[in-house]
C-alpha cells in the first residue's frame, strides 16, 4: 500500500464531479468534528475509493476528501448520553446508527460517521468495505507471501547448483590427478617388463600357482553369488513381486485394449453419425447422437492420458510407481456417473433410432468395419460400465502382492477405497435413476399428463390390469347381466399403484392411456381399502357370489368433494391379494407417518419423517449392519449388509413400514434364516413387545418436547411433576380430531369417565377400549359396524388414548389415559398383522409346502383374537388373515398340466393340417403360461437348476424347460414329416404365422419355441424349402427372431416386456441367466457374516418381475382337441433323424 499519494486539485474536482453524478453511495451523514462532541450534517458521495464530502447537496465543490484504500469499517456505541435535554432529543439520538472509518496511515485520526437509519448505516459500511480493497489487499499480501517464498526457494536452489558446481570443477581436478598417476604407473610398469619376463622365464611354477588361485577365487566368488541370487528367486518377496509385475503388465495391456475400443467407438461411430446429423436428410439427430454416446469422448480423451503415463511408468521397469497415477485419475473418474447413469437410457434410445431404417442401414455400415471385428455399437457403449469395477479388481489384486511396508501400500489403498466409494454411489444413482425414468415413461404414456409422476418420492410398486364395475348397477348385477355389461371390454382398466396415489386409466386403441375424469388420480391418504365387502352392504349384496370373491372396494374420501366408491374385479384371487396387500401397505404408511405427524405436531417443529431422517442411529453404519445411500419408500437410506438378528429388528420396527424391505424379506429369507425362526420373532413381538422390541425403536413414540414453548405459570406446575402428562394431552387432542375428521363416530364414548365405562364391561368389551370401537357381537341393535369408517391410523390413535388400564394406583386419569404399555401393544399388533397379511396372501406356498408353519400362524392368529383389547379393525384383519389361510382352494379357477394331460374323456386329436393359426397360438399360450406360473418362487434361490440334483431341488423349472424343448421339438418335427417341399414351406409360414399370434399374445416363450425350431440346423439347412417361402413370412421371421434375440442379455425382449402389460409369458433362460450372474458375481455372506442384502433385493426384483406375469392369468378357453395334439410325445422326432431326414430330402452337394 502506497504511503503518500500525489494531489492534483483539478483531478480532485473531476472527481468529486463524478462522485455527486455517479457514485456508488450518496446521501447525508452526520460528521464528528475535531473537537468536545459536535456533530455537522454534511453531504458525502462515495466513487470508487474516494469519499467525498459536501457541506450541502447543491455545493459545487467539496469541503474535503478521504483516501479509503486500506481503510477498514466498523460499527461504533453510541456516546453516551448528557444527563439534561428533553427525553424525545434522547431517543431519537438512541435511534441513530454510529460507525467509524479507521485509516491505515499513521497519525490519521478516524473518521466517525452516523445516520438516522440502521439499514442506510448497514449499507454504508458495505461500500465504504467494498472501496477499501481489503480482501485485494490480503490476496496481494498472500501473494507477496507465496513470491518471497519462491524466491527463498530459487535462491536455494542458485546456492545449491553453486555448490554441485565447486564439487565438479573438484572432480575434474581430481581425474585429472589420477590420470597423471596412472601415466607415471605405465611408464614405471614399460620399464619393469624386461625384468618380469625374465622373471616369468625363471619361475614357471610360481605363474601356474598364481594362475590356479586366481581361478578358485572367480569360482568361489560366482558361487556365492550364485547362491545368493537363487536363494531371493526361491523367496516369497521375489514371487510376490513377479506377480506383482505380471498384474502391471495385464492392466496396461486391459487398458491399451479399453483405449482401443473407446477409440473406435468415437471415430467408428460418434464422429461420423454426428456428420450424417449435420446432413441434409439427417437419420438421427443430434440430441439422438448426444443421448446415446453420453460423454464417452471425454472419458476416452481420460484414458488416453492414464495411458500414456502407464507406458511411461514400463519405460523404467523394473520400479514401478504407480500411485501417483491414480491420484491423478481419481478425481476425473467422476465424469463416469453421468455415463452410468443415463446408461439404460441411452440404449433405448439406440432401440428408437434402430425403428429408423435408413439409421439402421448406416448403422450396419459403421458395425461392418474390420475394427468392430463383428461387434454390435452396444456392445461398445456397454465398456465403460465395467471399468471402475476392474479397476477395484485390479487394486485388490495389486495390494495382495504389495508387502506393507511397500512406499505404495497406502496410497493403493486409499485409491481402492475411493473407487468403491465411487461404485457404489453410482449404483445408488442408478437406482433412483431408474425409478425417475419408470415414472416418466408412465407419465409419456398417459395422454393428458401427470404432475404427480414427477415427484421424485413417488416409488413406483406396481401395475396391471383390472375391471372396474359400474357403481349404479353394483347391487342389481347377476351372472347374466354380467355379461350383457361387456365388462371385460368396456370395464377394464390398467392400473398403476405407486407410494402415495392410485392411477386409474383405459386404454384407447392406438395404445395410449387416459386418466379417467373422475377417480382416475386416487390420492391414497384419502382412501379406505375393504377387502372382502360383507352381505351387509346393500351395494355389495350378491357380489360375492357373482363375481366370485375377487372384488374389492376403495372407499375415497377426498376433503374437497363428496365421498365415492371405486370397485375393482381382479382376473384371480391370488391377483386379489397381491393388489389388495400392496394398496393396504401403502395406506399404513402414509396414515402411520400421519398419525405419527399429528401426534407429535406439538412437540416438535420437525414432521416424522423428517424426524426419523435425522435421527443417525437409523442410518449410522455398525458392527452388524451398513447402509447405502440409497432411499427406500419411507425415505430411509436402504440396508446394504446387517446381521440376520437386525434384519428381524427391521421386520418388526415401528417406525419401518417399507414395501420393498418387505418384499425383499419375504421373497430371500430362506438363504439366511427359516420360517420358524421368523414366525417366532412375529410371536415375540406380539406376546412381549416390551422385551422384544429394541429401545431404539420406541424413543420416537415417546418423545417429549425439547424446545422453550410458551406456557402458562398453571400449565408448568401441572406438568412439572408428569414430563409424559404434556404428550398425553397432545394425544387426546390429536385423538379428538382424528375421531371429528374419521366420519360418525360417538363423541360421547370419547368424552365419558373411566367410571362411566367401567358400568357397562362386558365379556366383549375391554375397559381399555372406547364405547364406540367396542366388539359387538353381529346382530346386534348397533348401527352397521361391517367395515369401520375410522382409519386404522385414526383407531389406532383413539385407542391409545383411551387406554387405561393396568395403571399404578398413584397416576392421574391424564397419564392412564396414555397408558404406555397399551400404547406399545396396539402398535405391535398392527405390525405383526401386516406382515402376516402380507406373507399370508402373496406368499401362500409358504403355507401349502409347509403345514407345521401353517398350523403355528393359526395358533398365533387364534390367539390374536382372543386378545380382549382388540380394535374391530384389527379383529377384522385378523378375521380376514385367517380365512385366507384356511381356504384350501385358492386356485381352483387354474388349470393345471397334469389334469390336462390325464384328461381320458377328451376327443380324438386333430392333425396339424386342421387346426387354424388362431386355435394353435392360444393353446400353445394357456399352455406355456400354465407351466410358467406353476413354478414356485423359492426354486429361484440358489441356482438349484444349475446342480447335479437340479430335477429335486428345481422340479417345476425343469418341467418348464423340458415343455419349451419338446414344443420346439414338435413344430420341427411337423414340418420334417412332410416330403414335398411346397408342403414343408406351407408348414413353415403356418408356423410363423402362429408365432406372429403369440407374439400379439405376449406369449414371448411361444416365440422362441417356434423361432428356435425353424432355426435348427436341420430345418435351416433345407434352401429349396426355404426358397418357396414368401418374403412376407421371411420379414416376419426376421421381425420375430430380433424380438426374442439373446443379443444385449436379450435387450429387445426386455424393452418389449416392459411396454407389455401383464397377461403375458417372457422366456425363463432370461430371468434365470440374471439369477445366475448375480449368484455367481455376489456372495450371500461377506467376510464378517453379514447377510448381502443388495444382492437379496437384486433377486426379489427380478422375482417380483417373474411373479408379476405368473399372477395374471389369461382369459382363454381350454381346447381339449388342441392341448391333446400339442402335447402328443409321439409326434416328437429326436434330434439325430431329424438331421438324418433332412440330408435325405436335401442330400449335401458334393465339395
């Protein structure tokens, strides 16, 4: 900073002219002066880091100046008050804002300033510390700092090279030294041969004795070595390292061949498909071209470099440094999100642009080039996926053979641990990825748009189809009115459940889907789910009998409109209680965190949810349990490894009512525990919550409030004694409007005394339960209580607050009334039932395959119902619990292989040749979905398929690949029996043409039954048959084959089962090739004994995938003359004739 500046007053009067036209802050101040404590009203106007000031706003010239560079602002007391002068002068000078200018020179006095506004004061101290350029004056100090210690470091350095220079000028002066000796040495040794040689004429024995000696001493010494150099190859150190060295040299040879493939990704394909989006008829465009190579450029232009250090890294083997390499890579490795991220996307946006046919053709052009060697663009833009895992591979590998006093041990370690870190927060970000993307493909297939798809809370759970029945002919309807209605055409409706709304939607004939106008957007908080309407129910009397159980209600109460009724007809009551379950779920959740909400509104300023977010111990990793970051349903980060003790906390903690956690346990418990043992945990659960159920699980439920509310001196005597007296009154408050807003209900039961209900117990009736939610026996003079109008979260909560009972002598009605040992009871019952009604109704072969588990469930329910606190909710639930585990005959609607194939009375079976196109693809569909459904679920789990006792451990999966081969054999076999070609190529086009109708269908398997028969080589090498069949048939054989192509792990099929709604059959291998790859790429177990539970929620989601096309059955009639034909083994030809009939119809041409 300059000490002195020079003035020129003509400049300064610019300046100031500048300064009252331009300045950055302008306006009165109040001026200290020199002397006693006077203050003068001047004008002052700031311009850049000059302060002028006026004596009045329409002076010309200023009456001084202040150089503000390095001055610093600061807020000032103000003076203290004179005892006399009238109290307004006092408080207008207390209102005033006092601030002082503080110059960086010597002997300058400062400057005080005040105004009359706090805010105009607040906003001079910011421009007068904007003019002062401070913070440029300490970057320039830090500068300073930073160039004084580069000189030091250059001066060091000049000395350094001084000395290195004297130390070589010494050198030379000492070679040139030796060299002299060395030349007096030569002189001497000239002068002393003659007399050696005499000496060597004269001694012959001394020179052989020399001569040997010096040969034992070489032999010794090379022994030595010899040793010592054997032993260190023979050394664990010396194998180490050369293994060392070989996973070098493999990764620079991994990473030369990954450059090499990215390298022909973008000049094979990115670079030239952006010229042809920059032609004039463009086959794609550029948006296309960007969202399908993603940044792959930079990611090569990334490895290129990496590259290039690694064979600069070779250059100096045998020391290899690598570290410093990744340290360098680490940091640029995150451009990798983005590409794995929007990965899936960019293949379906190949799979649009490959509709395109000029596309497609330039695109066999690109994958035609030697370079490609045969290699589809999808097969290079799936590369990057796998480099940061081989990486992780290689640095594991690295540090096996890395001794740990090796200088690299920790820098490779810190490098792996950064790249897992960095995988795993990329399959977290896919995760949600991909629900985003589910939501918004459903939101692009409903015409009319849907803002709430595009929550990205909303989790997607499920979707379907079902019939929706009329709600003016509901009580009217018989079986023939039935269908008269058409309900299978008109009623039905596809469907789509997700977290916290029901979507209601018909299907217009080009495909697309529109919400309907009224109930087409249920919002699931306002909804009430009945399961099973009773014959009470005027609107639902004869249902029952007519639609065969497998309706059911949802009862939606919006607070803005009158209340409706939606009633749903599901295809089977498996389809029932998969839907029925999953929507309930739902409803818990959101009424649970509601009524978790509303309890604890009062004593925090924090809702639930955010309560439990913030809570650490719900998503601090432990010793026996370690989360991702990830978020389930409830918007708690997901379970990446615990113990199988706290995945049963899980089960049964309060506060969790995730779906998916849910689905999850019940689909892969048998790899790390048995029903028994989960079934106990329930029992605990229900008979000693206390005891069972850990503290951490509580807390919440019993919080009180932290924060300094207002309250009244009565209030905080009242309460000062009871800490839980203040919850309980917020419980009976929130209890009141929960009763006001659950529909009609008694207010008077919830307003009478303990004494009052203590006059009318009886043997039905629990003193701990309110009047109006009391059991009573049906018929009864009471109002209907078939269906309770109170919401389980709404019951739940009244019953907590009427709980009085078992109480200690000395409490007030205030604390019995929230009775914490009930509290505890009702909370658990309600959990241990939802998960009973969850395993009971979408998990029923538990109980088939196993009747000890069956018979303890009905024990526990029985005894549930004995239970004289019960809610009427939770006895109904227990009620319908226990009907859907004792009916016997849930699938009694299904056919099934063995009754087809045993059937005795069926007619004569018809030959190929007179059944239609039509009758063949609906048969060979019921009959391919009969099979497929048949599988049960556990036979997914441990690969059994794949084991020497596959036909015991997997029965139903075998008997499912045993039906594709023989209908592959048969459609073969059908079309070798017959001897002329024209007939063969008819056989052949009646055939596709079959797989075209099961295509339509969505019987995929049926597909490649018939696509893999025609493919045979048997079939395929037959040219003049081929040769008869017409064009149209070859296009649809193309169109069929690229559907059901395995290529991409059978993307195609994949992207068409996922536009497909259910009914339909996908092809087994596909979903048991994934199983495959995740058992064998993922233990069940890490090292520490935890159970993998990403792996288990990666197998329950391509089970629930399966299950979701097992459930929904198709509406096709059985043909007996059909099934009998196509299930006919002595139509089968094994595989040796058929190739030994087809080299006699087409013998080979000679070579």
């Amino acid at each position: 900073m300059q000490k002195s500046v020079r003035y020129n007053e003509g400049h300064a009067l610019y300046l100031a002219f500048l300064a009252r036209k331009e300045g950055t802050k302008r306006g009165f101040l109040s001026k200290k002066a020199a002397e006693a404590s006077r203050w003068h009203e001047k004008w002052f106007a700031l311009y850049q880091n000059v302060l002028f000031y006026f004596e009045g706003e329409q002076s010309g010239r200023p009456a001084g100046m202040y150089l503000l560079e390095g001055c610093s602002c600061e807020r000032a007391l103000a003076p203290p008050r004179a005892g006399t002068g009238p109290g307004g002068a006092r408080d207008a000078l207390d209102k005033q804002y006092y601030f002082t200018v503080l110059f960086g020179h010597e002997g300058q006095k400062p400057l005080e300033l005040r105004c009359e506004e706090e805010q105009d004061g607040k906003e001079w101290m910011e421009a007068i510390h904007q003019a002062s350029y401070a913070d440029i004056l300490i970057e320039r100090e830090v500068l300073m700092q930073k160039y004084i210690h580069l000189v030091q470091i250059v001066e060091t350095e000049k000395i350094a090279a001084n000395q290195l220079r004297h130390q070589l000028e010494d050198q030379d002066t000492e070679i040139e030294r030796l060299k002299s000796e060395i030349i007096a040495l030569n002189k001497t040794k000239e002068r002393m041969r003659p007399y050696q040689s005499n000496q060597e004429d004269e001694d012959p024995d001394i020179k052989k004795i020399k001569k040997v000696q010096s040969f034992m001493r070489g032999w010794l010494c090379r022994r030595k070595w010899k040793t010592i150099v054997q032993d260190y190859i023979c050394s664990p150190h010396a194998e180490s390292m050369r293994k060392r060295n070989q996973i070098v040299f493999t990764m620079v040879e991994a990473e030369s061949e990954y450059v090499h493939q990215l390298y022909i990704l973008v000049n094979g394909f990115l670079r030239p498909l952006r010229m042809a989006a920059s032609s004039k008829k463009p086959p794609i465009s550029h948006d296309d071209v960007s969202s399908i190579f993603l940044n792959s450029e930079t990611i090569m232009f990334l490895h290129e470099i990496f590259h290039q250090g690694l064979k600069a890294r070779i250059a100096n083997w045998p020391t290899l440094i690598l570290a410093d390499l990744f340290d360098i890579l680490l940091p640029m490795l995150n451009i990798y999100q983005e590409f794995v991220r929007n990965h899936q996307y960019s293949l379906q946006v190949l799979a649009n642009c490959k509709q395109n046919r000029d596309f497609d053709k330039l695109l066999k052009q690109y994958e035609a080039n030697p370079a490609c060697e045969g290699r589809m663009l999808e097969t290079f833009l799936t590369y990057p996926m796998f480099q940061i895992p081989r990486y992780i591979i290689t640095l594991h590998e690295l540090l096996a053979h890395t001794p740990h006093e090796h200088v690299e041990r920790k820098s490779l370690e810190f490098a792996k641990s950064k790249l897992e870190e960095l995988s795993r927060v990329m399959h977290d970000e896919v995760s949600d990825t991909e629900n985003i993307r589910k939501n918004l493909a459903i939101e692009r297939m409903i015409v009319e748009g849907c803002d709430i798809l595009l929550d990205t809370s909303q989790t997607f759970i499920r979707q379907g189809s079902l019939i929706q029945v009329p709600s003016v002919e509901r009580g009217k309807l018989s079986k023939v009115r039935l269908g008269s209605l058409s309900l299978k055409k008109e009623g039905e409706r596809q469907c789509f459940l997700f977290t916290k709304h029901f979507l209601i939607c018909t299907r217009s004939s080009g495909g697309k889907l529109h919400l309907l106008k009224t109930g087409g957007v249920l919002s699931l908080i306002d909804c009430t789910l009945i399961e099973e309407p009773d014959a009470s129910d005027d609107d639902s009397k004869g249902s029952g009998q007519v639609f065969g159980h497998l309706d059911f209600k949802i009862v939606v109460e919006p607070p803005d409109a009158a209340p409706f009724t939606v009633v749903l007809l599901a295809p089977s009551r498996q389809e029932k209680a998969a839907w029925t379950s999953d929507i309930s779920q739902c409803v818990d959740n959101i009424r649970c965190n509601g009524l978790m909400t509303i309890v604890f509104e009062e004593n925090s300023k924090v809702t639930v949810p955010h309560m439990i977010k913030s809570d650490a111990r719900l998503h601090k990793d432990d010793t026996d349990i370690c989360f991702s970051k990830t978020l389930n349903s409830c918007k708690v980060p997901q379970i990446r490894y615990a113990s199988v003790e706290r995945l049963l906390e899980r089960l049964t903690d309060l506060r969790f009512l995730s779906i998916d956690f849910l689905n999850t346990f019940l689909h892969t418990y048998r790899i790390f525990t048995t029903a028994a043992v989960v079934l106990g945990k329930l029992s605990d659960i229900y008979k000693r919550p206390f005891t069972s159920i850990p503290v951490r699980s509580l807390e919440l439920f019993f919080a009180t409030s932290q924060n300094n509310r207002e309250q009244s001196p009565g209030a905080v005597e009242e309460h000062v004694d009871n800490p839980r007296v203040d919850l309980c009154n917020k419980l009976k408050r929130s209890i009141q409007r929960a009763v006001l807003e659950s529909g009609p209900v008694d207010r008077a039961g919830v307003e009478s005394s303990p004494a009052t209900d203590a006059t009318e117990l009886s043997p039905c009736r629990s003193p701990s339960t309110p009047r109006h939610l009391r059991y009573r026996q049906p018929g009864g003079q009471t109002a209907d209580n078939s269906h309770c109008s109170v919401s389980p979260a709404s019951a739940f909560a009244i019953a907590t607050a009427a709980a009085g009972h078992g109480s200690p002598p000395g409490f007030n009605n205030a604390e019995r009334t929230c009775d914490k040992e009930f509290i505890i009871r009702r909370s658990a019952t309600n959990r241990v039932l939802n998960v009973l009604r969850h395993w009971v109704s979408k998990h029923a072969q538990d109980f088939e395959l196993n009747n000890e588990l069956k018979m303890n469930v009905l024990n526990l329910l029985e005894e549930v119902l004995r239970d004289p606190d019960l809610l009427p909710q939770e006895r109904k639930a227990t009620a319908n619990i226990l009907r859907a585990l004792s009916q016997d005959d849930q699938d009694d609607i299904h056919l099934k292989l063995e009754d087809i194939i045993q059937l005795t009375d069926c007619p004569k079976a018809e030959c190929f040749e007179t059944l239609s196109a039509m009758e063949l693809a609906e048969q060979i569909t019921l009959l391919d979905h009969i099979v497929f459904r048949s599988i049960p679920y556990e036979e997914f789990l441990g690969q059994g398929w794949m084991k020497l006792d596959k036909n015991e451990r997997t029965p139903y999966i075998m008997k499912t690949s045993q039906h594709f081969n023989d209908m592959s054999n048969l459609v073969a076999s059908q079309i070798m029996n017959y001897a002329d070609v024209s007939s063969r190529a008819n056989a052949i086009e009646k055939w596709v043409a079959v797989a075209d109708i099961c295509r339509c269908l969505h019987n995929y398997n049926g597909v490649l039954e018939i696509t893999s028969a025609l493919n045979r080589s048997a079939i395929y090498r037959l040219k003049k048959t081929w040769a008869k069949v017409s064009k149209q048939t070859k296009a649809l054989m193309d169109k069929l084959q690229k559907t059901v192509s395995s290529e991409g792990r059978f993307k195609n099929l994949r992207e068409t089962l996922k536009n497909c709604n259910p009914p339909a059959v996908p092809y087994l291998g596909m979903y048991l090739t994934d199983l495959a790859f995740i058992e064998e790429g993922t233990p069940n177990f890490t090292e520490e004994g935890l159970v993998n539970f990403s792996k288990m929620r990666m197998i329950s989601h391509i089970i629930r995938e399966i299950r979701q096309f097992q459930q929904t059955s198709f509406r096709i009639d059985h043909q007996p003359k059909v099934t009998q034909y196509l299930l006919d083994k002595a139509l089968i030809i094994d595989e040796d004739t058929l190739y030994d009939l087809s080299l006699k119809i087409e013998p080979r041409l000679p070579a």
